[in-house]
C-alpha cells in the first residue's frame, strides 16, 4: 500500500499539480497587481482594530480566523516542516516561503468569493466553501466540479484533519512521555467529541482561546532557541537559499536532495501548512458575521502569514541551526530533538505544543468537512458525520505515519484541482469586489 501510495503520490504531486498551484497563485497576483503583499500591514491593522460584524453569519470575524488558523496551525508546523527539510533539505524550507507569498492571493480569493457566494441551510447556519462560490458563482453546469469538491474535501479531511493529527500526538506522546498510544487516542477522542457537540460556535471559542495562546509560547520558546544561535542565523540563511537552487550534497544520516525534490517536499508541505489552494479555509471565514467579502479575506491573509512565514519558519530555523536534520530522526522527533539542544525540556515543550496544535487541527477540520458533507447530503447528515470523526480519532493514532502523510498528500492534490479551476474562473469576480471596496474605503 505504502508503495503504491507513493507512486500515485508522485503523479499527482508532479509538475502539472506545482505548475497549477503556483501558477494560480501568480495569476492572481497579476490579476489583483500585487495587492496581498503590498497590502499584509493593512491585514494586520484591521485584525487589531477587530473587524466589522455584519448581521449575517454565526461567529465574530476574529472567531472565524482563529477557527481557519486552529485547521492551519497543526502537525505542518512541527511535523511538518521537519518532513519537508528531512526529505528535502534545507532548500525545502524556501519553496515554504514562496508558496506562502503566492499563497496570500490564493487564501484571499478563496475567502472573498466564499463570503461572496454563502448561503443559509435550513437550520439557518450559513455554509459557504468553494462547494459553494461554484455552484452560485460558475452556474449550475459546473456543479458537478461544486460535488467533486465536495466528495474530496470530505474524504481529505479524515486524513489532513484527522488521522495525521491524532497519529502524530500519539507518536510524540509515546516519544517524550511514554505514554501509551490507546490512551492518547481514547483521551483525544473524549475531547473532541465534548467539543464537536457544540458546534461551530464552541469551536470557534475554544480555538479563539487556544490558537493565540500556543502560537505565541511556540513562537517565544523558538525565538530563544534562534538567539542563542544568533551568530549562525545568516549561515544558516544562506543555505536555505543555496539549497533551493542546487539541491544539498548527503551529510550526516542526511541521503541528500535534488533540487526537483526540494521544490516538490517545499510545495506540498507548505500547501500541508497554510492550505491555500485547497480552499478548505474559506469554509471557516464563510461563517463570519461580517457584511464584507473583502474584509474577511483581509483577515484571511495573516492566517497564512503567520502561519507559515513566521510558525513555519522558525521551526525550520531551531532544526537547521540544531544540525538534527542531519540524524536519524524523522517528524516530529526531529523538531523535538532540535528544541532539545538549548532547552533542557525541549522534548516535552515540542510533545505538549504538538498536542495542542493538533487538537484545534482535529476541531477546525471537523468543521470543513461536516460542511463538505452537508453540502452532499444535507444537514441530516451533520450527526452521523461527527460520529465518525470522532471514532477515527483513536483510529489513526494506530496507524503508520509513513502511510498516513502518503494518504493525506495524495487527497490534498485531489481536494485543491476543483478550488483551483474556480479561482482561475472565478477571479474577475474578486477584482470588482477588491476595486469596489478599496474605492468605498479610500484605500491607496
């Protein structure tokens, strides 16, 4: 299985998929002439001055960053990263950041057009998501792409939401507390499901809580961990970006990285991170109370920015100034053995961080999905869904990482195509929303 997973993994994260994803990317960028890079101090400063709430929607437009960051901010940053570096060198760790400043438009769009295009089901919970931006947006010949994102999105999220979450907690749990695997799972799946009964509002409060909170320690502890290092950061800079373009000779337990591979572990596990592209994000930001597409999508924009160009990238800065990337560690071990070379606790510090990160991951892709599958079979089918999600919890953490990463890449590829072609189609749509509110905003 493993082997043939890895096979159809090449295949759809060959270069048709890097040139769809980046080349969308720039597309939009073009088509909005650079507006999310000249335009993240805005995002920012709107995020401070807290938005503005409309009447429709279900949660404040802060609530539903945090519920789209607590999907984002995961196994990628820790697991994540290490993955991407240990399989691709250091190089690996800028295609993270290009994919991410690309990204920006990507995450933006997505979110634009699905405030644009939401609508109420018939408990009166608004539901938006590419699903929905392409079957109000494209028309009802394209709903069938609307159904195929649909179906992906919500077999996707069992796998990128799910089972990696709860396998990579029961992996660094065992690792740093040798604590049992079917205790981590049952104990996460209690927690999950004490949540998931709330709804979308409880989990956008838990994740409103949560999400700050652990970025900002995980942010502290690695800022620490760089300025004892300080003299070797500008080393260390300088081969991410030589890597990127010449590949990294073998070294160490190190096999050594064509350039290709690099391009490829730094795409997909960035897009693993930040998730623009595969659209899933935007299904959170649907939910704001907000009377603004483009505001929202403002908001969307530092979730990916935080995410990777700061999150990402100092785990991949402890990792290369640490030299762990050379070892045999692989995942999580390796961050964990990275913290470990300056903090005496780092082990443990990285184990209970991931557990965190993990388990908003669980919550916010719950939400993703239960909304994929609402979309298929309607709100009858919110409570079966659940009950699923919560029984794969412990199902995962049972199973092997290698198999489970190879799984989840392979439905992201899958998940992102329909999303992609959207935005692609979609895009004039969310130039005249972008024009109309910089106009109505005097934005220059």
């Amino acid at each position: 299985m493993t082997d043939f997973l890895s096979q159809l993994n090449s295949i759809v994260w060959g270069v048709p998929m890097l040139v769809l994803l980046l080349g969308t990317g720039l597309y939009l960028n073009i088509c909005l002439r650079g507006l999310t890079l000249l335009r993240i101090g805005y995002a920012f400063r709107l995020l401070l001055k807290g938005g503005k709430s409309g009447d429709e929607g279900e949660i404040a437009p802060f609530k539903a960053l945090m519920t789209s960051m607590s999907a984002t901010v995961g196994t990628g940053n820790i697991a994540g990263v290490a993955t991407a570096i240990g399989i691709g060198g250091p190089g690996a760790l800028f295609w993270m950041w290009v994919t991410a400043l690309i990204g920006l438009a990507t995450k933006y769009s997505e979110t634009v057009l699905s405030v644009n295009f939401r609508e109420k089901d018939d408990q009166g919970n608004m539901c938006g998501g590419p699903m929905y931006f392409i079957k109000n947006g494209m028309g009802p010949k394209w709903r069938w792409l609307a159904t195929a994102y649909a179906v992906f999105a919500s077999i996707a999220a069992f796998g990128i939401g799910n089972t990696v979450q709860s396998n990579s907690v029961a992996d660094a749990l065992h690792a740093s507390f040798n604590v049992p695997e079917a205790l981590t799972a049952a104990v996460l799946a209690f927690f999950v499901a004490a949540v998931l009964l709330g709804g979308i509002k409880r989990i956008s409060n838990v994740a409103a809580a949560l999400v700050p909170t652990m970025a900002i320690l995980y942010f502290l502890c690695a800022l620490v961990i760089i300025l004892v290092n300080i003299v070797h950061v500008p080393a260390v800079f300088g081969l991410v970006i030589e890597s990127a373009f010449t590949g990294t000779a073998a070294t160490g337990g190190f096999a050594g990285a064509a350039v290709w591979v690099a391009i490829r572990m730094g795409v997909a596990r960035g897009i693993f991170s930040n998730e623009a592209g595969l659209g899933s994000g935007s299904i959170a930001h649907a939910a704001a109370q907000t009377d603004s597409p483009v505001r929202q999508g403002f908001f969307s924009m530092v979730g990916t920015f935080t995410d990777t160009l700061i999150i990402c990238t100092l785990t991949g800065f402890v990792i290369l100034l640490s030299g762990s990337w050379t070892g045999s560690a692989q995942g999580a071990a390796m961050t964990a053995e990275a913290f470990s070379t300056v903090l005496p606790v780092g082990s443990q510090l990285v184990a209970v961080a991931l557990v965190l990160f993990a388990f908003t991951t669980l919550l916010g892709w719950s939400y993703y999905g239960e909304k994929s599958v609402e979309y298929l079979f309607g709100s009858k089918s919110i409570l079966p869904f659940r009950v699923l999600w919560v029984i794969a919890v412990p199902l995962g953490a049972m199973v092997q990482l290698d198999l489970v990463w190879l799984i989840a890449d392979t439905l992201n590829a899958l998940m992102a195509i329909p999303n992609l072609i959207a935005l692609i189609i979609l895009s004039p749509v969310v130039v005249r929303l972008t024009r109309e509110y910089i106009k109505n905003n005097k934005i220059r």
